[in-house]
C-alpha cells in the first residue's frame, strides 16, 4: 500500500475526531468545522482517486489543522499560568494559521487579565468592552469576575439564557455562591451538577474546577490538594490560594494565614488583593453546613476515580521503561537507515520476522523484528502511540507487567503468524514492527477501563473505554483498507493484552 494511503487515513482520522467535539459545541465554530470537514472530505476522495495526495495534505493539514489547535492549548496553559506575554504569542500564532477564527476574543481576554494583574482594572475593562467577540453578556460575566463583584457575577448568570449548571458556567456559579456564603446552595448545585455531568468528560478543566472550588469552599485542603494536582495547568499561587480558602473554611485560620503571608509576596497584584480580601473577610466556616458529608463523599470519590484512571506521573513512578522504549526504537531505526544506504538486505540481517528463516532454528528473529520498522513513517506511528498509552498502562499496573504484556503481545504476534504460515493458512511474507505490542497495550487499556466500569463504576473509566473501543475500531478499519498490515499480530496482540491486564491483580 502507498504510504500516501496511510496518511490520508490518519489525516482523515484526525479531522473527523476533532469535527465531531466542535459541532457538540454552542455556540458551534463554524470556521473550524468546516476547515477539518474539508480535510476529511479530501482525504476520501484521495483515497479514491489519488493515493499520493496523503503526501500532498500532510503539510497544508499539519500547518492548518493541527497547529492552530495546539497553539491554543498551550495559549490556555500559559495563559493559566499567568505568563500573559507567551499567552498572547500562542493566540497570535493561532489567528495567524487560522485566520477565520480571528473574531475569537483570546487577546482581548489575555490582555484584560494582564492588566487587571496589574491593578489596572478600568483600562482591563475597557479592553474587554472594545471587543463584540465575547458578546456581550460574557464581557460582562468576565469583567465582574475580574472585579470580584461576585453578588452580580451571580445574578447575571442567573438572569443570562445560559444553564448554572452547563459546566462552562458552573466553575464561576459555583465560586459566586462560595464567594458570597451561601453553602447550602453551592452543595445543592454542585450535586446537580455531578448527577447531571455522567456523559460529560471528568477531567475537563470546568468540570475540575468546579470541583476544587467546591471542596475549597467546603473546607476540605486535602481534598483541594489531591484535585489542583490533577490539573496541570493551575500556576502555583492559585493552588496555594484555594488551600488557604479551604483552611480557613475548616477553621484553621492560622495555618490559612501563613499560606496568606506567602501570597503577599506575589508578583501579581491581583493575587496579593484577593489574598489581603480573603485575610480580612474569610469564608464561612463550613463545619455545620447542611449535606456537606454527602458533597464531600462524592468529591472524595470523583478525586479518587481521577487519580487512579489518570495515573499522572509522580516523582516515584515515573514511566521511564514507556519513554525507554520509544528511544531505543528511534535508535535502531537510526542504525537501519544507515545499514539500509550501505546493504539492501540490511533489514533481513537485523532480524526480519520470516517464518521460513524461524522454522530454520533462527528463533532470535521473533524478538528483533519488534524493533525494526519499514521506515520513518511505520516507527512515527507506533512511537506515538507508544508515548500516548504506554505511561498509563506502566503507572497503572506497575513497570515489570507493563513489559510483560509488552513482551507476549509482541511475540505472541509473530508465533501465532508463525503457527498459521507453517499451516499453510497463508503465504509467508516477511513482517516488521512493534504494533502487536501496541496493540497489546491498547487491549491492556481497555481492560483496565472494562473492569473499572463494571466493578468500581468509574466515570473517568467509563468515558475512557468509549475512548479506547473507539481506537480498535479504527485500527480494524485500518487493517482491512491496509492490506500490507499484518491483521492477525495486531488481533492477537490486542487479546494477548488484555486477557493478561484482566489476569493482573
């Protein structure tokens, strides 16, 4: 198959995933929706007509609907972060690969949140009026939680169109009615909301928010502690800010004042008003507060499922054997290409899965051909998805099952091929790569996501296995247009995995 092929799968792939989320999306971006239905729509028809167009559409797709996005993701993080320079340098680069959104509102935004940094709130609010981007009910929304007028912040949610509980609006709702003392409501929205977030992706950013303001306003700093750390893209000071909330909320104000003391050595002055605001007039105490245990037992368990679903690197178990591999797969390529420039068998001599060669006595060849890959394209791919699934299936099940699974997956791969080929079931042809192990880790995932679903009633795992049964379905779609792919290492790699995470205890 053309390797042109391949690539209009992945682009075609890629661009209807990320249609899909934007037209669930209200208001819906139009202009994003069209750019990656375009991609889609062309990539059927090169499959049709013109296999070499996928070498054609990588680069216009790379530059167009793929940067873009990640420039917005990183504006968000820096953006987070309180690195407003950088932030505005993303949302530059994102309107300038993608100038249809340039009616976006994000260096508005960032602009506003830079100056009110600096205590320039009516040149902050100014800025934000200048712009129809935002609209004008959520220019007013934001200028309010730039002021900390959380009273009017409330009644403008509630007299808005939006839903208090569509999770873009809770997180501010949410605050408003922490902000303002009135606990009994918070908890009766927050487990509204819970109840009514069942499809919605738990580890989003306004779903976790929500979550930690909750458990902020409800004094629980553990709880506070367990979710910002699941949350890469909270800076410093606003986890420290939200623990000292919650400390005082349990009534331990001393403890809260020496986090305080801290914050008011903050560069942003912003952050120094809000701690000197809450020094002075601290939250409720929440101690007695109506339906607080329930509130908290559900949070406990949603920052649990989390953490264990997520499995985020940690300072004492890292995913090192995960990135190991994915270097030493790099680097035997590296060595290939260059054997390849000299000897043109030089994949065949490395260990080039044959099965005529293995029913000869060279056994060595079902471990090496997990290695070798038939150029840089065939490695991108498994390398990837290496990095994308191996630390979670490591972090989850530990290092030594991680390579177990990794191990018999492959080679179970090639043994069950070998079985078929000495059958004289089909042909031999030689065969290369490590997407039986990839595989085997996608079937370890599922597992994993299948058992939490269906003993520990995981949501996190529930979305994920949606996720995960999505995945195989495009791979055996992948593998019946594909007809160089080995189908049957890639089935047995998948059941060998998770047959062996089920097994696992």
């Amino acid at each position: 198959m053309h390797g042109g092929q391949v690539l209009l799968f992945l682009i075609g792939t890629t661009a209807v995933t990320t249609v899909l989320p934007l037209v669930r999306r209200k208001p819906i971006a139009w202009s994003w929706v069209v750019l990656q239905s375009a991609f889609a729509l062309a990539c059927v028809a090169g499959y049709v007509f013109e296999p070499r167009m996928g070498e054609w559409l990588i680069g216009p797709y790379a530059v167009l609907g793929f940067l873009p996005l990640i420039a917005l993701r990183w504006m968000m993080r820096e953006l987070a972060a309180r690195r407003y320079r950088s932030a505005a340098a993303f949302a530059r680069l994102a309107r300038v690969l993608h100038p249809f959104g340039r009616r976006s509102g994000w260096l508005e935004v960032i602009e506003a949140s830079r100056l009110a940094s600096e205590g320039k709130l009516d040149e902050a609010e100014a800025v934000l009026q200048r712009t129809s981007a935002l609209g004008a009910e959520s220019c007013r929304i934001e200028i309010l939680r730039l002021r900390g007028q959380w009273d009017e912040l409330m009644r403008s949610i509630e007299a808005s169109a939006a839903d208090p509980l569509d999770h873009a609006y809770a997180p501010l709702y949410v605050r408003a009615l922490g902000e303002t003392g009135q606990l009994e409501r918070l908890i009766e929205l927050y487990l509204r909301a819970d109840a009514k977030w069942a499809t919605v992706d738990p580890t989003s950013e306004q779903v976790a928010s929500t979550r930690l303001f909750t458990a902020a306003f409800l004094g629980c700093p553990e709880l506070v502690t367990s979710i910002a750390s699941g949350v890469a893209r909270y800076a410093a000071p606003v986890r420290t800010f939200w623990t000292a909330t919650a400390l005082a909320a349990a009534g331990e104000l001393e403890r809260a004042g020496a986090l305080w003391d801290e914050l008011a050595r903050d560069p942003d002055q912003r952050v120094r008003a809000m701690a000197d605001r809450r020094r002075t007039a601290p939250p409720r105490r929440a101690a007695e507060v109506a339906g607080r245990d329930v509130a908290i037992a559900k949070l406990t368990a949603a920052a649990t499922d989390v953490g264990t679903y997520t499995a985020r690197a940690s300072a004492t178990h890292r995913p090192d054997l995960s990135y190991t591999l994915a270097a030493a797969l790099v680097a035997v390529q590296i060595y290939v290409s260059y054997r390849s420039g000299r000897d043109p068998q030089a994949l065949d001599d490395l260990g080039m899965f044959c099965s005529p060669a293995v029913l000869r006595g060279e056994w060595w060849r079902v471990g090496a051909a997990m290695f070798l890959h038939a150029g840089w394209l065939h490695l991108a791919l498994n390398v990837i998805a290496l990095v994308m699934l191996g630390p979670f299936v490591e972090q989850f099940l530990g290092r030594w099952r991680f390579a177990l699974i990794y191990v018999l997956a492959g080679v179970g791969g090639f043994a069950v091929l070998l079985g078929i080929e000495a059958l004289g079931w089909r042909d031999p042809r030689p065969v290369i790569g490590a997407s039986g192990s990839i595989m085997g880790l996608i079937g370890a995932s599922t597992a994993i996501f299948v058992r939490g679903t269906v003993s520990a009633r995981s949501q996190v795992a529930s979305t994920r296995l949606r996720r995960m049964i999505a995945i195989v379905a495009t791979q055996v779609v992948f593998d019946v247009m594909v007809p160089n792919v080995s189908m049957t290492c890639h089935v047995v790699g998948l059941v060998i995995g998770f047959v062996v995470a089920i097994a696992l205890r």
